[in-house]
C-alpha cells in the first residue's frame, strides 16, 4: 500500500437493479430471512453472524465496507465503481459451488440462494438482477432437459409470495438428483440436491422437527 488510505469505496456495481424482490415483506430483513441484496456483504448481513436468523442489516454493502475500513484506518466509506486498471490488493475464493448448495439447502439460506441465482445469471450471460437470475434459472432448467412450464419465479430463493413452482418440477428434478449418473455429464451434478438437504430430527432448518413432536408425544 503506497501511504495511508483516508476512504474505502464500496463497488455494488456487479449486480443490478433492485436490491428487493416483488412479494418480499420489509419485515424479513428485521426477522432475520433476507437482507437486501448486493454482492458486497459480511455473514449474509447478520448483526449476529454466530445466529442462523439474526435480525440482518438494510445496507449489508456499506457495513462491511465501514468494517473494512476500520480496519485500513480509514475515515470515509463512499459507494462508487472501481477503476478497471486499479491494482488488486487481495482476492477471496469461495468454497465450491456444491457445497454453496449443500449449505443453502440445508441451512435454508436464503441470501445465499439469490446471490447462487444471480451466479448463475452472469454465468450464463445474463442480468444479474432478479428478473434475470430468475430467467436464466429458467433457461437453465430448459437446457438441461427439465420442463419448467407453469414455474413463476421472481427471485432465486423462493421467498417470494409471487413465487410459483409445480411439484412436479420439484419432483422431477429431485428424482433426477437422486438417479445414479452413467456418464460424466450425467445427472451428478445435480447431487447437492440431495445431500444437501435438512434431515427431520437430524440436521439443518429440520433439526428439532422430531424432536419437537417427540415431546408432546
């Protein structure tokens, strides 16, 4: 680092349009479901990063960028968009995308779930907000052989009440992601479907299930 830095900007500009999703209820963010979402953030926004649903911060972006800051010695976080010849100082690699799944399934992130769709959606070249995670979601299903006709998706986490999905979609794709591959573009890659979902009485968002039931028995 040449000197001392006096401000930290925050780039969000990997992501698009709106950071809410039609069908959202405001409360969720103080209930700990969602936060809104932008591709910078700290522990999925939680003001409580060792709770699953802690209540979540409104400006996920600019609080890890005060963190940071802190950090630096700096006085000002801005937003702003970082220059394309500016210097990398450090870079983050995440775990691998399977176990980005396992975890969002298990655990039911739904943070994480919109932040896969919009992955998704600027891997397959499209607008990385929610209307177009929620369409190369689509696009992506059709590719790979699913009928996804009478699917309604307006973000990527199923939170919203806008949200329509037949079961017969689920079905499907949980059969598939259940079906022993035959070949090396076979249905594997859909497997952290399945390993990665709660188990009643075991692990997960279903951790107390049995257990709650149990007692009462």
């Amino acid at each position: 680092v040449p000197g001392p830095i006096d401000t930290v900007v925050v780039d969000t500009s990997r992501y698009s349009g709106p950071t809410s999703a039609p069908g959202w209820d405001p409360s969720d963010v103080a209930a700990g479901f969602v936060t809104p979402i932008e591709p910078l953030m700290l522990d999925g926004g939680r003001l409580d990063p060792t709770v699953q649903d802690t209540p979540r911060t409104s400006e996920p972006a600019l609080e890890a960028g005060q963190v940071f800051a802190e950090l630096l010695g700096a006085d000002d976080v801005e937003t702003g968009t970082a220059p394309g010849e500016g210097e990398r100082l450090a870079s983050v690699t995440s775990a691998p995308f399977s176990e980005l799944v396992e975890h969002t399934m298990r655990t039911s992130d739904n943070v994480l779930a919109e932040a896969l769709a919009r992955e998704v959606a600027i891997a397959r070249n499209g607008q990385p907000s929610f209307a177009g995670a929620a369409e190369q979601t689509i696009g992506a299903l059709t590719q790979a052989g699913f009928d996804p006709a009478g699917a309604v998706l307006v973000d990527g986490s199923g939170l919203s009440t806008d949200d329509e999905v037949p079961a017969r979609l689920l079905g499907t794709l949980l059969a598939a992601a259940a079906t022993p591959a035959e070949g090396e573009r076979d249905t594997d890659f859909l497997r952290p479907l399945i390993t990665g979902l709660p188990v009643a009485g075991g692990d997960g968002t279903l951790h107390q299930v049995v257990c709650g039931l149990a007692e009462h028995a």
